[in-house]
C-alpha cells in the first residue's frame, strides 16, 4: 500500500510540473520572443554558483559601457552574493526576469539555462564554456549515461529540458584544434567562434597581491582561511581534482588515506580534495592533514597557491599547465574502465598528456612524496600541449570586443 501511494504522488509531481510547464513557462518563453531587447544590458551567469568563466568575465571583462547583471540560480546565493557588491538578482524573482527577458546578451558557462531558458527568445547566446579537454562533450558523446541526454530526441527532453537542444550564437574556443572540437560538440558553425583565452585562466595568472585582493573582497570565509592563513602553515598543498564519473563511482576507497595522512603530517603537508560539483559523496574523511573543499568553493583563486595538482581526466589538467613549474600527477586508477564505459575521448590521452601517470595507490603515493623533477622532455611535451589548448592565450583584445565585432560585422 505504501509503495502504491508513493507511486501515485510520483505521478501527481510529474502531472502537476507538466501542466505548470505548458500553462506557465511555454507561454513566457513566447513572450520573451517579443519583448525588445536592450543592447546595454547582459546577464550572466552559470547553474553551479558564482564560479567558472561566468564569474570571472562578469569581474574582469571589459564591458564596453554595457551593464552586467549576474542571474543567480539559488535565492541564498544570490542575497550572499548582494552583500559582496555583485549586481545579483534571483533567476525568479521579477527583476531577474525582467532582465533577462529585456537584455540583449545572455552569457553562460553551460547552457542557456544558467540564465533562464523560458526568457531567452531572440537574445543573443554567448556560451564560454567550462573547460578545454580530451573527453567528448554534449553531442559528440558516444558512451556513458549522459549519452541519453544528447543522443536521441525524447519526449521527456523535449518537453522538460529544451535548453539541451539549442545552440549557442557564440561560443569560446581557445586554439583551432579546440574550435573544431566544439563545433562538432555543440553543432554549431565555425563562423560563431570566438578565440581567446579563458576569462578564469587569465585571472589566476594574475600577480600574487591582485589574486589576495580579489580573494579578500570576493571568496568566502573558508577560502580565505585557507589561502591566506593554511598555505603559510604547510610546507607543501596538494590539491586531488577527480572528474565525475558518470556512473557515480566513488574513488575514496581508491586510496590509503591513514597512511597518506601520517606521512603528510610528518612532513607538515596538506591534501586537499575538491570533487566535481557533480559528484555525491556519501561520507567524508576527518584526518587531521587531509581537507575537503565545499562544494560551493571556487578552486581557481586557490590553484596558484598550491604545489602540486592531482587529477585524471579533468579539464582542470590543462588550465594548471599555464601555472608552469607546478607538479602533475595523473592518477588513472580506473583507466581502462573510464574510456570503455565512463566517457569516450576526443584526442589520444598520452599524446595530450605529460608528466607523471600513475595507475594504483601505492605508485601514486611513491610520486606525491617524491622530489624528481621534470625532465627537459616533459617541459617540451607541456609546451606542445599548451600550444594545443592554448593557442590564443596572449590574445589582447577583450572577450566583449570580439563579441560586439562579430556581431556588427554580421
């Protein structure tokens, strides 16, 4: 009986999202066909906090005189983010939909919804994307559960996530070999590129004293303790960046974390662990040399800080390469598993990697205490690597510039 009603409220949700869908948010998104747009005004924003390229470009990018509005997806978010001095408004409130409905631009780390899909008709679509990398993305994805999202046209996606299906009219790439792969993720014509580097890899590149002002007046409590204060107790941060596995594996039971959190006390280092905001973890560890970074937390102010990164697959591998001189190493414990099962990749690992692999606990530990360093083989490959990625990074002209270039030529 139980498991009866329980099935009948999941039936009533479903009903009651359907109708307040089709009563509600198809006909705004008619609307916002027609509302005249303001080319003075953009809004901005990203459906994981105020993080990413989003977050940066609103701070730094020149705005050309036009007036940037970050659109919050979490109304707690957004009153933290008013105290801070961010021109934030809440994605439902009536002054986020008004602008959002009413600007000219709306630029976003994902996809449209960041800001809000249902007030986006005729407004022009700018998508800076989160990461450069090897992994296939959205359209070009072959394996793996997010597949279903892009694969094939159902009626649930259809109907409840349309956001999946449209393109951007503009889109950040970082260097040719990237502009083909994106066209082929997103489906979208080269014409709609833009090159430049990533507005988040140009802030952290950024002198010591601009990054601790920018940390000060904008990051959180817990940040600043740590940049400010932790990072001048330990000796060394290391800081283990694990991409999402779309399976949700879990890889803590990967590693020998007593073991691994005497000898970081011994030598009075700190092992930090920031998850990809997709993952779930069911618990979390509590040693005295070993930290999780909230979920919330923005690593990139905090990656110039520290000495060594660890990672996999992420995209976060290449932003750390422009740091130069910092330690990498790739722990691929699950490697086999990650490209038959997990997600496809678009370019060969070992020809888009350097540095140190490792593929068990006990290798990884070996490397992370280790004090090798780089042979004049591996600065060659991270340069290669780099120029790969990274094709425009000393690109001067603003990200805005290009943008409104673009868009008066066409």
């Amino acid at each position: 009986m139980a498991q009866i009603i329980l099935i009948i409220k999941k039936i009533f949700k479903k009903g009651i999202k359907f109708l307040f869908t089709i009563i509600i948010f198809y006909p705004i998104y008619i609307i916002s066909f027609f509302t005249p747009r303001n080319k003075k005004i953009m809004c901005i924003g990203s459906s994981h906090g105020f993080r990413d390229n989003a977050k940066y470009y609103y701070l730094y990018e020149n705005s050309n005189n036009i007036k940037k509005y970050w659109i919050s997806n979490s109304y707690s978010d957004n009153i933290l983010l008013q105290k801070k001095g961010i021109k934030s408004h809440y994605k439902w409130s009536l002054k986020g939909l008004y602008l959002s409905l009413f600007s000219k631009f709306h630029v976003y780390d994902y996809n449209i919804n960041d800001i809000n899909f249902w007030t986006s008709g005729r407004a022009i679509k700018f998508n800076l994307w989160h990461g450069v990398g090897i992994k296939n993305i959205e359209f070009k994805i072959k394996i793996g559960s997010s597949r279903k999202h892009f694969r094939k046209l159902n009626f649930k996606n259809i109907i409840f996530s349309p956001y999946v299906y449209i393109k951007p009219d503009f889109f950040l790439s970082t260097s040719d070999m990237m502009d083909k792969h994106f066209c082929e993720c997103f489906r979208i014509p080269s014409n709609a590129i833009i090159h430049n580097t990533y507005p988040r890899c140009h802030f952290f590149l950024e002198n010591k004293t601009k990054l601790i002002k920018h940390i000060e007046k904008y990051e959180s409590s817990f940040l600043q303790n740590l940049i400010l204060k932790k990072s001048k107790e330990f000796n060394k941060l290391h800081l283990y960046v694990p991409t999402w596995r779309d399976s949700g594996k879990d890889f803590i039971s990967k590693i020998n974390w007593h073991q691994l959190n005497d000898t970081l006390a011994e030598k009075n280092e700190l092992f930090l662990i920031k998850p990809h905001p997709n993952t779930i973890l069911k618990s979390q560890l509590n040693l005295s040399n070993i930290l999780y970074i909230p979920n919330k937390e923005d690593i990139y102010p905090l990656m110039p800080f520290t000495d060594t990164l660890i990672t996999d697959y992420s995209s976060v591998y290449y932003d750390y390469l422009l740091l130069k001189d910092k330690k990498i190493i790739l722990f691929l414990f699950d490697y086999i598993e990650y490209i038959n099962n997990e997600r496809d990749l678009a370019f060969d690992f070992n020809e888009f990697t350097a540095g140190i692999k490792v593929y068990n606990y006990d290798d990884f530990f070996k490397s992370l205490f280790s004090d090798e360093k780089k042979s004049l083989s591996d600065y060659n490959k991270e340069e290669k690597i780099i120029h790969s990625f990274w094709e425009y990074t000393e690109n001067k002209k603003s990200i805005n510039a290009q943008l409104i270039s673009k868009i008066n030529y066409e």
